[in-house]
C-alpha cells in the first residue's frame, strides 16, 4: 500500500508531529484523517488485515465504501506529502529565505521585501556562512529580485550592482561546471564511461585564473580536485592541503562530494599501482571521519568502500577497526550483514575462497547495493574455486545466472553503464571458464575483448589473464 510505503519514511518522533500536523485544522479540516493515520501506524507495514476491517474502525458504523476508502488513502497520502515539504522548509534556512523573498515579492511592501532579501543574504556566502554551489544562484536569484521589485528605486543603482550580480552568477556557473567535469572524468577512470571531448584541460586554465579573484574557497577546492584528476600540477598531498584549509568554510555536503571524488582517484590510482594512493586514501578518510561527516546513512556505500580497500591491502587492525568503530555509519539492522560481507571479501582478496565461498551463503543481500558487492565477490570467487578444481562448472555458471538475473531486475536503481561493466565481467568469465581447461584463447584476444568490453573488477580480470599461459 502506498500510504503505508510513504509513513514508513517517517521516523517515530516525525510520526508523532506528523499527529499534531493532522489535528490541526490549518491544515486538515478532516478529523477522519487523524483515525486513519493512528489506524495504520498501529498496524504497522505487515498487516494483514483487510481494507474491510480498517474501514470499519476508522468510519464505525458505515458499510464499506471503496471509493470513500480510496479518497481517504488518497488525502492522508496528500498530507504526508505536504508534511514532508513543510518540515523540510522549516529544516532548511537556505529553502525558507528563498520562499520568503518569493512572497515577499508579490506585495507591494518593499522595504519588507528587503528585509527578506537582507536575512537571506546573511546566511549566504560573503557572509562567514558554509559554503554550497547552489547558494550562489539563490544569491543571485535573491538580489535580483530585490532589484526588480516594482517600488525600488533604480536611480540608485549603479553599474557596480550589475557586475555584483554578473560575479555571483559566473561564479555559481564556474562552481557548477568545474563540479560536472570532476564527476565525468572521475566517472571515465573508475565506472568506464565513455570519454567525451569537452576540453577539460582548457578549462582549468580558464576557472583557474577565475579562482584567483573569486571570493569562493568552494571554487578553489574543486579547480584543485579538477587538476588532481587531470595530474595537472596537483597531487594528493597537495589537494589534501587545499581540502583542510577550506574545509571550514564548505557546507558539509560540498565536503562529501569533493572527498567522495578525491576517493575514486585514489581507487583508479591504486589500480594503476601507485601504492602511495592507499595511503592518501586512509588519511583523507580518517580526517574526514573526524570531522563528522560519515555519521549518517549515506556513507554507507563509502564504508563499503573503504572496507574493500582495507580487505585488499590486508591492513588487519585498521580492516578491524572499521568494522568495529567505523560501523556506526551502517543502520543497526544491517551492520552483521556489512560485516560478513566485508569479511567474505577479505577472505577472497588474500585466496581462502572456501571460507569466502561460506561466508556469501550466509548473506541474504537484500539490500541492492550489498547485492551488487555479494554478486560480484561471488561469480569470482566461484571461478577460482574451479581453476582449482574445488567445484565444478555448472556450480560457476549458476552464480553468473544468479548475478545476470539480479541486474536485470535490479536494473533501474543502478546506471546503465554500471550494470554493462558487471555484464562484461560475467561474460568474460564465461569465456574463462570455457577455454581455460583447453587453453585456446591467446592473451592478446583476451586483451582486445577487455578494450572492447571493458568488465567490472578489471584489476582481477587481468590479474587472472596474467597467470595464464601466452
């Protein structure tokens, strides 16, 4: 039911405001709204009990009305919508000012209209506030709405007020394109992508000269992260030096983008055999773990991560460590799934594939993303297993039909490109499997099938294409 789907995104003191959103009559004037909503969330996301049986409760003494129970399922999921935006609102000061100067500027008021304009601009760079790229348009979209507003005086305005408004767009655009660029390039190193020709280099020179003049520790840190991933100048030390100085003043979330990126190129460089980027890659995790900002779900895919990268580099005590401290950034119910998965992948990465064989067994996966990390550790492991005559073929070819099924019904929630990348390494598998016992694939034509259809998990595959005869 999608009324139940959506309360299950509430947690419980959310519930319990969202009970007093519902008994106010500003914003429900229907009182059967506040029975249904109790109705629900007593039953709880697993009931079985029939639309029948909460109509019954929710509207005693009624016969049973579908099309009244569907109105009512339809407004109580209005209101939850509407209690979200609304909370969010209220959450963010960025959201709210914006709305503010939004109805503030259909009234004739304007010196109201200032203030609005006035407080939103305090919590907005130029102002000692964390920095976003999306607060430099609302800057902009800010201002200029102050400088529109039909009671403003404009022959106060000088030229000096349009090239303020020109250096917050710029500035906002330069932000926003430098960040698109890091993105893309990261995402031709590390998921395959396909390159495209948008002069990246060219325009570092360019929003370099610019990061000199602009007021913007955000633009600073990215031009840095941009030459990081073009080896332009920058290396890891160095933008880890340029991270830390302007930490202070970037919005965490900014933080988190700039250091989930600094960390693809750790891994790409890691697999290009540059040992130091391990290093780099623990350092930059540890600082940023210190200053808070892993501490909630969504770092949950950068623990995995992490966690790989620990298990590969078979540093024991700090594999240990994250599994142990470090797991406060999984949700409670999935933290032994996390672990067993990490320690089934520790277990492959250093050839005891029998444990590791055991250990994927007792993961259920029902998470997409641990599915994907279980699917993956699977099919390989179970290819080693028989290279080393430990199981037979039809057991490798029912984990590469496992894993073919589950992208293709987990489809929509990862990239096209990324589900392609897994698809090549199952089909690059299959033709291990179907010439290694007979040794007719030469490495050259295992090469140019990799060119071609570059896998997931290319360090393994050629790691395995090494040890094979020429």
């Amino acid at each position: 039911m999608r009324t139940i789907s959506l309360l299950e995104t509430l947690s419980k003191p959310e519930r319990t405001r969202f009970g007093k959103y519902l008994k106010s009559p500003f914003f429900s004037n229907k009182p059967h709204l506040y029975d249904l909503f109790q109705e629900l969330r007593e039953a709880g996301p697993n009931t079985t009990i029939t639309p029948a049986a909460h109509f019954a409760r929710v509207f005693p003494g009624e016969p049973f009305d579908g099309h009244k129970w569907s109105k009512a399922l339809s407004d109580l999921n209005a209101c939850i919508k509407d209690f979200l935006v609304v909370s969010h609102l209220q959450a963010n000061q960025d959201l709210y000012g914006q709305a503010l100067v939004s109805a503030c500027s259909e009234r004739v008021n304007e010196p109201g209209m200032q203030r609005a304009v006035g407080a939103v601009l305090r919590q907005l760079p130029g102002h000692d506030a964390p920095e976003q790229m999306d607060t430099w348009h609302l800057r902009f979209w800010s201002r200029k709405r102050a400088l529109t507003h039909p009671q403003t005086n404009r022959l106060k305005l000088g030229a000096n007020t349009l090239d303020e408004l020109e250096q917050d767009l710029d500035t906002y655009y330069q932000i926003s394109k430098t960040q698109l660029m890091c993105n893309r390039i990261s995402g031709i190193k590390v998921l395959n992508w396909q390159e495209k020709p948008d002069a990246p280099r060219q325009w570092l020179e360019t929003v370099r000269a610019v990061a000199t003049e602009r007021p913007s520790p955000l633009l600073k840190v990215y031009c840095d992260l941009l030459a990081l991933l073009l080896d332009a100048g920058v290396d890891l030390p160095a933008f880890f030096s340029t991270l830390q100085r302007h930490a202070p003043h970037l919005h965490p979330d900014e933080l988190r983008d700039t250091i989930r990126i600094a960390f693809n190129e750790c891994i790409h460089r890691q697999r290009k055999g540059d040992q130091t980027a391990f290093h780099w890659h623990l350092k930059i995790f540890r600082w940023s773990k210190e200053q808070g900002l892993w501490d909630t779900p969504k770092a949950e895919e950068l623990y995995l991560n992490i966690g790989v990268m620990l298990a590969k580099a078979n540093l024991h005590d700090e594999f240990s460590e994250l599994l142990g401290a470090g797991s406060d950034c999984i949700p409670p119910g999935r933290r032994a799934e996390a672990t067993t998965l990490l320690t089934a992948y520790r277990a492959f990465a250093h050839g005891n594939f029998a444990v590791a064989q055991i250990l994927l067994q007792q993961v259920g996966a029902r998470h997409p993303r641990y599915g994907l990390l279980r699917h993956s550790v699977a099919v390989r492991n179970a290819f080693m297993l028989f290279q080393q005559g430990g199981i037979g073929q039809d057991v490798v070819n029912q984990a590469l039909n496992n894993f073919s099924d589950f992208l293709r019904y987990q489809k929509n929630l990862f990239s096209k490109n990324l589900c392609q990348s897994y698809k090549n390494l199952i089909g690059f598998i299959r033709l291990l499997v179907q010439i290694y016992p007979r040794r007719k694939a030469t490495k050259a034509s295992l090469h140019q099938t990799i060119r071609e259809r570059p896998p997931a998990a290319r360090d393994w595959v050629e790691a395995v294409m090494d040890k094979l005869p020429d």
